[in-house]
C-alpha cells in the first residue's frame, strides 16, 4: 500500500482526524547493507499521476496542462481513478512495479502491471472498496468505474490499467524521458558520491525532509504533532529519486500473510522540473560529464577517451551511457567499434 505527499487524508484508529503518521522502518544490519537505489520510468508517471490528483498546484503548468490533456483525449479514465490518488485517496502499489535493477525498461513495467497476480489486486483492492484498514471510517462510495471494471475479473482489470498506463506514458513521458532520466541517475550519482563521503546513514537523512535516520530505524514522518506511530521490520529498502514529489513517499507496508509481499520502497525528492525540459537544458552534467562532451567534437569510441583523460573504460562508458539518453551524444558504429560525438548546441559545446 502506497502513503503518498502531504495531502494524506490516512487515520488510524484511535488516533483521531487530524492524527500524525510516522512510518518506522526497522532494518538491522543485514537490511541496511540491502539499502538499493533505482530508476523507474513507470513510478515517475506514477508519481505525475498522484501529483496531478492530489496537489496539482505543485506541477508546472506545463506538466499539468500535458497530463490532463492526456488523461482527457485518451479517454484514461480508469487510471486517473486508480493511479491519481487511488479510490478513497488510496494509491495501490502494482501501478508501480518494485524495480528489480537499477534502470528499468518500460515495457518490462508495463508487461508486470499486466500480469499482476490477481490475489494481488484482490488485496490492494478489495479492502479498498469496502473501507481499507487506512481510512476504516471513510463512508465515500467506491467509483462506478472502478467497480464496472473490476466485474469484468482481476486479469482484465490489470490489462486495461497497463494499456492505459502506456497510452499515457507515450503521450506525456516519453518525449522527456532522457532529460529527466538523466537527471535521476544523476540524483543518485551524487547520493553515491555523498555515501561514499559522509556514509549511508548520513545521506539518508538528506534525502528528504520527512526522512529520517534514527537509531536503527528509517523514519517517514508524513505528518508533525502525533506521536502516532506503525513499526514494520524488513530486510531491504528500495530508494527510488522522483522530479515530481517535494518530501518522501512511502510504499509497500505489508502486514503478515499478504500476498506476493512486496520489498518496502522510498520515493524521495530530486531536483525539481520547473518546467517540460529541453534538450540544452543539463544542470546535472557536472564537471566530468563537461569533459566527456568536449572531447567529442569528434566521433570517438570508449576507448580512445578514456586514455585521453587518464580514466577507465567502465567510468567513461557509464557516463556516456547517460549523455546518450539525455539526447546529448549520437553514437555510430564502425567495424567492431561504437563511435559517439556530441550533437550540435550540446551543453559543454565551444
């Protein structure tokens, strides 16, 4: 189950209306050595879904007029029930593939939302429509569309959300994709980098500003002034950087006996996009990234720059890698080699 933003309408029982929640998160030391990083294509438009239905204020207009003209001419009006804040508020959770590496390919995420278990979608959504244990006092009826297509069984319901979700990936993501990819891989280069310095507990605590690192236990504090707690113990937790939150979400807190339990996952803030990026716009290339695209007035092959610049191969690889999606290098091959050079008007360009 997902826990989104700062517009949570989430009550316990017992703790009154205006209760605060704050998730603990006890790792140990075998979990917090299982600390992972990942990039999600489809939990970024998750991400856009959810803020567009819950704090639409907080997107651009840009972002805000591409999403709702999509949602709208496509006709997804399933997804924006299920995936813009969910039914009742409640955002499911295999509208977001658990990442299974660091960089996720789309149709994989799209073929696993298709194929959810259909005990899955039974638990995220079953309770939800009969009052979840989230919000157990909620007397709001469940959406007509949601239950028409639920009638239709659990495998069809699961396939329309991924045809859905494709359609709206296409329409809005995809043209932007390599600019905001590049920008969340290089979110988590610097978390790298920060980790590498300071130590994983260090840069927990500036992910975001509900997160936190305590004692042994990951706090996300998605409310102030309750000490209002629930406290689940895991083994892993998946850290996945968003351009379109502003403090952590929270995902997967599954009691004992759920079904196909999910590994719990971190959604933290990055750098923001004020607005649809353009393919000049790179203020995360940083310094080597500059290097990298002034050698490449000319094609050249991994190799060849990595000896000009005295780094190896695999360094130079994997940030070409990242320049290449954000549209910045073309590459070619030539023979047994891959030449790339920087396209014209590229960020470091003379």
């Amino acid at each position: 189950m997902s826990i989104d933003g700062p517009n949570d309408s989430i009550a316990f029982e017992g703790t009154g209306e205006g209760a605060a929640l704050v998730i603990r998160i006890r790792l140990g030391t075998q979990g917090l050595g299982s600390v992972r990083f990942a990039v999600s294509p489809l939990g970024s438009a998750k991400d856009l879904l959810s803020t567009i239905g819950s704090n639409p204020a907080g997107l651009d207009a840009s972002w805000r007029a591409r999403t709702t003209q999509a949602l709208t001419l496509h006709r997804l009006g399933l997804l924006a029930v299920v995936g813009a804040c969910g039914p009742r508020g409640y955002a499911p959770d295999f509208l977001r593939p658990e990442p299974q590496t660091f960089q996720n390919e789309t149709d994989s995420e799209l073929h696993r939302i298709a194929t959810t278990p259909h005990e899955r979608i039974r638990y995220e959504l079953g309770s939800a429509i009969s009052g979840h244990s989230w919000d157990p006092h909620s007397t709001r009826p469940a959406p007509r569309q949601l239950l028409q297509a639920l009638a239709r069984g659990e495998g069809h319901f699961a396939q329309r959300l991924a045809d859905e979700m494709a359609q709206f990936w296409h329409a809005v993501l995809a043209p932007s994709w390599p600019a905001v990819q590049a920008r969340l891989e290089a979110d988590v280069t610097a978390r790298a980098s920060e980790i590498a310095r300071y130590g994983l507990a260090e840069t927990l605590n500036h992910l975001a500003p509900n997160l936190q690192w305590l004692d042994g236990e990951l706090l996300v504090h998605l409310r102030s002034g309750s000490a209002h707690q629930m406290t689940l113990d895991a083994n892993a937790v998946i850290m996945t950087p968003s351009v379109f939150i502003d403090r952590a979400v929270f995902c997967a807190a599954e009691p004992a006996g759920a079904p196909n339990p999910r590994t719990p996952l971190i959604v933290y803030p990055t750098v923001r996009i004020d607005a649809l990026p353009q393919i000049q716009e790179h203020p995360l290339i940083g310094e080597m990234r500059q290097r990298l695209l002034a050698e490449l007035h000319q094609p050249r092959s991994t190799t060849e720059i990595a000896q000009r610049l005295y780094l190896s191969p695999a360094t130079v690889s994997y940030h070409l890698q990242i320049l290449y999606r954000a549209g910045l290098v073309t590459r070619t091959r030539r023979s047994r080699h891959v030449l790339y050079q920087r396209r014209a008007g590229a960020a470091g360009a003379p």
